[in-house]
C-alpha cells in the first residue's frame, strides 16, 4: 500500500445524505473460497469482495491447488477436492489474520510441512493454541516465536477429536471446521470462547457446501461429510455497514446503506441496536437500512460489551467520541491482538481529536471510558490511522462531525476490506480529498 493520506470535512451546514450499497462481506467471502477450494468440481461465488485481505485468500487457495476465473460479478473455482491438495512450502497470507488461521487448518490435511507467513503484524497475531489442537490429530508444527506466525505445519491429520481454548480467536473454531471438513469428519471440543457469532456464520457457509454441522452451543461440534460445489451468493458486509452508519450518525444526518440481509447472523449487525442506544435510528427498508441521527450533540453516553462483535468497537468509539456524557466501551481486552493494537490505537486517535478517554478494568477485563465532546467542534487534526484500516475509518466518522478539516494518515489501509469506502463517503455529500 502506498502512503496516501485523505482530508476529510463536511461543508458547512450540511448533513450526510442518499444511498449507498455496502461492500459483499469480508467474513463470508473467505469462508465460501475456503469451503470451495475443499469441495470436488466448480463451485461459484457470487458478489465476492475485492479487497487486499481476500486476494491473500484467493491467491492461498490457488496455491493450494484451485484454478479461479473471473466473470463480471461472480467468481468460479475449480478444485479438485481436499484428497488432491498441492502440496506448497510456503503460503503467503498478506495481512489476512482470517486467512493465516483457515489455511492453516487446512494446510494440517497435507503430509508435507507447509509454511504459512504473512506481513504487517501478522507475526504478532496469535496461533499456538490451533497448532495445538491440530497436534491432538496427529499434526506437526514449528513455531518461529512461541505463539505467531511463522510457522510450519504438517499432517496428515486423522479423524477423531480436538479440544480448543478459542478465548483468542474464534477462528481457532473455524480453522478446526475446515480441517474437519476436509477430513469428512471430526468432533470439535471447545472451552472457552470468543466471538461466537463468528463460528455460526462459518457453520452456515459449511452447510451451504452440504457439510452437516452438528452442536450443543459453542461447546460441542460434529462435523460429518466433505463440502460439495455450489452456487454461492455473498451478501453485505456488516462490518463495512456499521463504519458508514457510524459516520452518518456521527455527522447527522438520513442516508441509505443497501445490500443487507437481516438475519444474517454476523456479530456487526448489532450496530442497528447500538446506534438506537446512542440516540439514532435505524429502519429497515427491504434489503436496506435507513440511518437518521441528530448529529453532534444529539448523541447520548452508553455502555457496550464487544465480546462477541471487536470490529464495531471502532465505530462505536467514534459515537462516543461526539457523544454527551461518558461512554463506556467494555470487554477489549482482545483489540490488541488485531491488526493495530487496536485499544492504544483508539485511545491516540480520542486524544488528538481533543476527547477524553482512558483505559480502566471491571470483571469484564479491559474498557475505555470516554468523555464525549458534546457538539463542540473541534479544530484541525491531523490523525494517525496506524496502517489500520478500521482505524482509519473510525476517524473519518470523528472528522465529519467536526466543520475543520481533518487529515487521515495513511488512509489507503481501507483497502485491507473495503477499498471503496472514501468514495462512499462521497457520494453521501462528504469532501474528502486524496494526497500522497
């Protein structure tokens, strides 16, 4: 990614307004190339995204050893199934955290060591507990640093049972599904976890591949049967959603996003409940919701736990940032894990914009408390995204609140899941200008 910084402001009296149809979902789009390349035939994926963390996926699982084709919309892969996976030394995940766990789930089917490396902070996300799982099934492994990427894995695995302490990652869960699927069978025992709905949306895609998923809640998985080629659509990506929601609500105003499904179980769709909470409102019209909000000022204090849904963690650190009274934005704990450490990320962003916000612990672990501004306009800022797409993309939600312009540094980090999101922003009445 090239160092391309954006200015970003409102013009003077207006709102945001009119109607934008949010980017196919990151989340499931992985998931569906994943089952794909596991599944015996051609399979299609319609509406995938195009973005940096799911060409690190498409490019995995051509290293695999799928042929993918490209026509307008839609995407068709062409694998031979998991019994015939190419063997590869090396896969290079970018900067893909989803992508470096799946493909090593499935990289532990294969009985010659593969390597799997990334870049970025990939090689400060954490593995080991998934490493150790596939152990249990008969993988090796080779850990570079005692707990991230890179590493080495080699199967074959054998059926039976893994146990999983996902408190990390749910994607420890998923990685342990694809492996599952791969070997037609496995039960997967799971201690703690986090982020539960996660793993529902990776059971969904399964099923949609004609694997069956069996369960007692999040604690006990059966996994019978291999994935079979399908036609795949892929729907709207909440997380991209609650971004852009976060911004109409934060600058005022009545706009569209479309492309949603409502009952997609997908943990970032609660930002419809949270943005109620905070003074908003949110309608469903169709495929498409309808964000009204009164803007600076307008906004009121709330409480929030991101056990299940860490992504809407930024956007709603930007409600609380304009909000009156003190927010507070509890169980964290793991932002730090991702992409930026995402909880000192937030804290530097709420201080240059001239809120108020520090960290305290409750039974929940970590929280920010922040001290919103109320409707007071604040005045230029010139914002570190930290090369962190969600970041970046929580303060532009600050910045049109504000009516002084505001500098995003190193805002082409959107790309990473949603490369057209300064043009969104556009076309729903903001200025935003590009410089390198």
């Amino acid at each position: 990614m090239s160092r391309i910084v954006v200015s970003v402001r409102l013009r003077g009296g207006t709102q945001l307004s009119g109607m934008v149809a949010v980017p196919p979902s990151k989340s499931y789009t992985h998931r569906a190339l994943f089952a794909a390349l596991l599944a015996s035939g051609t399979s299609e994926i319609i509406n995938p995204l195009w973005s940096l963390d799911t060409e690190a996926t498409m490019n995995t699982i051509a290293a695999f050893g799928s042929n993918i084709y490209r026509r307008g919309d839609r995407l068709l892969v062409e694998s031979q199934g998991a019994d015939s996976l190419s063997w590869t030394p090396c896969i290079n995940v970018g900067e893909s955290g989803t992508t470096m766990r799946l493909s090593t789930g499935i990289a532990a089917l294969l009985d010659k060591p593969v390597l799997v490396y990334g870049s970025g902070r990939i090689g400060e996300r954490p593995i080991k507990p998934l490493l150790q799982a596939l152990a249990q099934l008969g993988a090796r492994y080779l850990l570079s640093n005692g707990c991230c990427p890179p590493h080495v894995v080699m199967g074959p695995l054998r059926r039976g049972s893994a146990r999983i302490d996902a408190w990390e990652s749910s994607q420890y869960v998923s990685a342990l599904l694809y492996a599952a699927a791969g070997l037609g069978e496995l039960h997967v025992l799971v201690e703690r976890v986090s982020s539960k709905p996660y793993i529902d949306m990776t059971i969904k895609v399964l099923e949609a591949f004609g694997v069956t998923v069996e369960r007692e809640g999040y604690s006990r998985l059966w996994v019978k049967g291999r994935p079979k080629p399908t036609s795949y659509r892929v729907w709207g990506d909440w997380s991209s959603a609650a971004s852009l929601a976060a911004a109409i609500a934060a600058a005022g105003g009545r706009a569209v996003l479309k492309g949603l499904a409502r009952d997609d179980p997908h943990p970032d769709s609660s930002v419809a409940d949270l943005l109620a909470v905070a003074g908003a409102r949110v309608r469903w019209m169709g495929d498409a919701v309808e964000v009204s909000s009164p803007g600076p000022g307008g906004l009121e204090a709330f409480e929030w736990c991101f056990q299940d849904a860490p992504d809407l963690a930024m956007p709603a650190a930007s409600l609380a940032a304009v909000a009156c009274g003190v927010s507070k934005l509890c169980c964290i704990s793991r932002l730090s894990l991702k992409e930026s450490d995402r909880v000192a990320a937030i804290l530097d962003v709420l201080k240059t914009v001239g809120a108020t916000a520090y960290l305290v612990e409750d039974s929940r672990g970590a929280c920010l408390e922040v001290r919103g501004l109320c409707g007071v306009r604040g005045g230029r800022a010139v914002i570190d995204s930290h090369r962190d797409h969600r970041i970046a993309m929580m303060a532009s939600a600050i910045c049109l609140s504000s009516l002084n312009e505001c500098i995003i540094l190193g805002s082409d980090s959107v790309a990473k899941s949603y490369p057209g999101y300064w043009q969104a922003l556009r076309r729903l009445g903001a200025i935003v200008e590009e410089r390198r």
